[in-house]
C-alpha cells in the first residue's frame, strides 16, 4: 500500500476535525442541542419553532469553504461516478438516515462522544457498508 502524499493533508484534516469537534461542541454546550445534519436539515423542512440556529449552522456549512481560501486554495473537485450512481448513492444515504434515525455527523460525532450506544452500532454499520461497497466496486467490478 502506498500513501498518495499529493493528497495526504494531515494538517489540514487536523484542522477541520478540531473545528467539527468544537462546533458540535459548542452547540450543544450553548444550545443544547445536536449537530447532526440530518436533524438540522429536518427541522428546517418540517418547519420546527427554533428555525434561526438551524439557518445560521447551515449558514456556516455553505460559508466556511470561502473562510477556508482565505487560508489556502480550495481542493480540486473530481468527480469519480455518474450521475445516476451519484442519485443512487444519494437515495441509499437517505434511506440510511432514516433507518438509523440520524446521519453519520449525529452519530459518528455528536453519538459516539456521549457513549451512545445506538450510534456505535450506525457508526459500525455505516463504516462497515462503505468498506464493503468500496470494496466490491474497486475490487470485484
């Protein structure tokens, strides 16, 4: 196995996984609330009371890649699928946050720091699907 250190950018994931960590935490510190992006997203649908925290976080997602090339320049972006795989993949993460009653931010982050139980067993099971997926489409196709 070799590391492809034209894209190997520990700093830099060091970095946004500090800032994931410290907006999750202070959202739930503040606000006490979750920030698992499925819910986020959810309430703003489904037209919950407490719409202003959940446009300003969404605010922040779409924002922060503009506070980033203050920094530095922006990723390339590759695609790697067509679009019907990209719909596919889209629908079947959308089923599996159903199912699993949160996305992977709700229970790989937010769960898995509070000891959750239930998000270790999505956390294993979404891990566990994208390695096998990875590795039939890369391996066995």
């Amino acid at each position: 196995m070799q590391i492809d250190l034209i894209h190997f950018t520990p700093w830099a994931s060091l970095a946004g996984g500090a800032l994931i960590g410290l907006s999750a935490g202070l959202l739930i510190l503040l606000g006490a609330r979750i920030a698992g992006i499925a819910g986020i997203i959810g309430g703003l649908v489904q037209g919950v009371a407490d719409r202003q925290w959940r446009y300003l976080f969404v605010l922040g997602i779409l924002l922060s890649p503009l506070v980033w090339q203050l920094f530095a320049p922006l990723p390339a972006l590759q695609m790697v699928s067509n679009p019907l795989g990209l719909v596919i993949a889209g629908l079947l993460v959308g089923i599996g946050t159903r199912y699993a009653n949160g996305c992977t931010s709700g229970h790989g982050i937010c769960g898995l720091s509070r000891f959750s139980v239930r998000s270790l067993a999505a956390v294993l099971s979404f891990m566990s699907a994208g390695f096998a997926t990875v590795f039939v489409i890369k391996h066995v196709l």
